[in-house]
C-alpha cells in the first residue's frame, strides 16, 4: 500500500528566502507524482506535474524533482512571497490510487 | 466559468438524513474523481469514473456511499443515513483523461462541499 509522507508538516520563513519541501512515498512505481497548493477554505490548485519518466518540472519561481529510485520528490520554491503562504500536498500515483501526503503548511512572513 | 464547480458549497445535516453533493467538471474532462478532507486529516480518495464507468468503488467508506455520473459530465456523491463522523470537505476533481503509465494528466479541483453532520 502507497504511503507518502513530507516534510517539514510546518515551516515559517521570512520573505524572500528559497526553501525546499519535501514528499517521499514507499512504492517507487509511480505513473505521475503531482504538487498542488492549497488556500485556506479552497480546493487544490495544481502547481506542477512530474510524470514517471522526468526528473523535474519547472513552473516560475517553483521547480520540482523526482527520484524514483529513493522514493522522494522535493518542491523548490524560490524568493519566497507572502503570497505563498498556504499548505502544499504532493500526491503520487499508480495503477488506480492516489494518495495524498498530509501537506505542509508554509507561512512566509512579510 | 471553466473551472470544476460544486454545490452546495456548505451543507449542514441532521443525523440520519441523506444528503446529495454536486460536481460539474470541465467540460470534455473524461475523468472525475471524488476525495474526502476531514478536519486535520489528509486528502482520501473515494471514488473515479472513466467517462460515466467507475471501475473500483472500494475507496467508498461504507455502503452508505454511492457515486453516479450521467452523460459523462455531471456527477453526484450520495450519503445515506449520515453519520458524525461523515463532516468533512468533499472535494470534486477532473482531468482531461484518467492517467496511465506514461501519460501526462492534471486534476483540476472545485473549491469543495463543506459537510457538517449534526
């Protein structure tokens, strides 16, 4: 059974820093490994999507990789803006299952 | 608008009622997909269609669950019987087409049904 998990489940930074969040996941047979933001009492917007045969993806200020031979992804946010504050989800898929990870809550501080 | 839209957004409920959630995904999007977010907890998925065709229903909690999609466009998740413990955002997604090895997708979200289950 998928399991992901990521880490930190919290992080706070001041504006303008570059930070690095991190997903991993047990079953490395993935189709696709997704990164999404979510606003407080809204749904998902998805941020980047890797699919099984990249090593990254590259959106703006946010890149993100995938190494699926360690089972881990990591989203790269650079120059960071109040406007990024919002809990990010990474979820991996395979076959007929999504799983999500539990998010981390990114507060980035004027 | 283009976006996944649900209804109603906020739906408080007596105990055993049943209750009907809403999605209108993108149109020509093939692929819908149901998850639940319970307070503190993460995102569960529940349910998918393949066009009007939902091939596993095992995510569903209970068989007080059910899910159907009309003409490929419009679906309704349906809770019998509504317990305390069915309160959560029910969020609705779709995608242009359901993902395979090697195929790029991207699920779009609607803002979600708030449930509250008195």
């Amino acid at each position: 059974k998928q399991e992901v998990t990521q880490i930190p489940a919290a992080l706070s930074v001041p504006e303008g820093e570059n930070l690095v969040l991190n997903c991993s996941f047990t079953d490395s047979a993935i189709y696709n490994l997704q990164w999404f933001r979510q606003d407080p009492g809204k749904g998902l917007t998805s941020l980047l999507l890797i699919q099984s045969s990249q090593r990254e993806q590259t959106s703006g200020r946010l890149n993100a990789s995938l190494d699926k031979s360690s089972g881990r992804s990591t989203l790269y946010i650079a120059a960071s803006q109040p406007g990024d504050s919002a809990t990010y989800l990474c979820a991996a898929f395979r076959g007929q299952n999504f799983v999500f990870g539990p998010g981390t809550r990114l507060s980035v501080l004027p | 608008g283009a976006g996944v839209s649900q209804s109603p957004s906020n739906k408080v409920t007596e105990k055993g009622k049943d209750v009907e959630l809403r999605c209108d995904p993108i149109s020509g999007h093939t692929a819908l997909y149901w998850y639940r977010q319970s307070l503190g907890q993460g995102l569960e998925f529940l349910i998918y269609f393949q066009g009007n065709s939902a091939p596993d229903k095992s995510g569903l909690p209970s068989d007080r669950f059910s899910a159907e999609r009309t003409g490929g466009s419009v679906s309704t998740l349906t809770i019998q019987r509504t317990q305390q413990e069915d309160s959560a955002v029910y969020l609705c997604a779709s995608s242009l087409v359901f993902p395979a090895s090697g195929s790029s997708y991207e699920q779009y979200f609607g803002p979600g049904t708030r449930l509250t289950v008195t």
